[in-house]
C-alpha cells in the first residue's frame, strides 16, 4: 500500500511542478488583463497545492486500501 501512495505521490509533485512552471510563465503573460488581482497570488497557490495533494492521496489510498484487504492466492485463482 506504501508503493502505491509514493507513486501517487510522485505524480502529484511532478504534476505540481510541471503546474507551478506553467502557471509562471502564463502568470507573467496574463498580468495586464488582470484587474484588481495578483497573478502571483501565493496564498491561493499554495490553496490549490494543498487541496490537489489531498485529492491525490484519498484517491490513491482508498483503492490501495481495499486491494491490501483481498487474498492474493483468490485473487490470482480468480485470474
């Protein structure tokens, strides 16, 4: 179960790092059309890493959860 979640989670900072490269970018480009709004809004970012993690690990967890409880012999006599 402990894999499953480092690969989830390594997905999740991958995706993040990938985000957060885009959102610079695009954040500097968009800039002039903003009115009244930080483009570089660092509470809403770090907002949205947060949720995005957590979303990441229950939909990691919980499949990972109900796989460790199954009998891999009945499992693999099922196949």
């Amino acid at each position: 179960m402990r894999g499953l979640l480092l690969t989830g989670l390594r997905l999740c900072l991958a995706g993040t790092v990938l985000g957060l490269v885009g959102f610079i970018v695009l954040g500097r480009s968009l800039r002039n059309l903003l009115f009244g709004v930080s483009a570089m809004d660092g509470p809403a970012i770090a907002v949205a890493i947060v949720t995005i993690t957590a979303v990441v690990v229950a939909a990691t967890y919980i499949p990972a959860a109900r796989a460790s409880r199954i009998d891999p012999m009945l499992a693999l006599r099922q196949e």
